[in-house]
C-alpha cells in the first residue's frame, strides 16, 4: 500500500472536486500520513477524499 502526506492529499483532491469528475472510490487505498506519522485515515487513490 503506498502512503501520501495529508497536506498533499488535500490539495489533489480540491483539484479532483474542480475536474467536476466523479468517482466511486473503488480504487485503492493510500495511508495518510501527517509528519511522518499514520493519522488512521485512508484515501482514495483516485480522488484523494478521505475514506
Ligand atoms: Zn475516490
């Protein structure tokens, strides 16, 4: 599984709500991470919302 930053997590995913795109989040998984730390939260490899 590979992880992403949550700051960059958010940022891709305001441009994935911009792209006016949809997605069913059936894609796989990435940890978020803040700071070198796992928040427990996953995102969308996709579109980047949280899961
Ligand atoms: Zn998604």
């Amino acid at each position: 599984m590979n992880n992403i930053q949550m700051n960059e997590a958010n940022k891709r995913n305001e441009s994935f709500i911009r792209s006016g795109e949809i997605c069913d989040h059936q894609h796989s998984k990435l940890k978020e991470y803040y700071l070198g730390t796992a928040t427990g939260d996953y995102r969308c490899s996709n579109c980047f919302a949280e899961l």
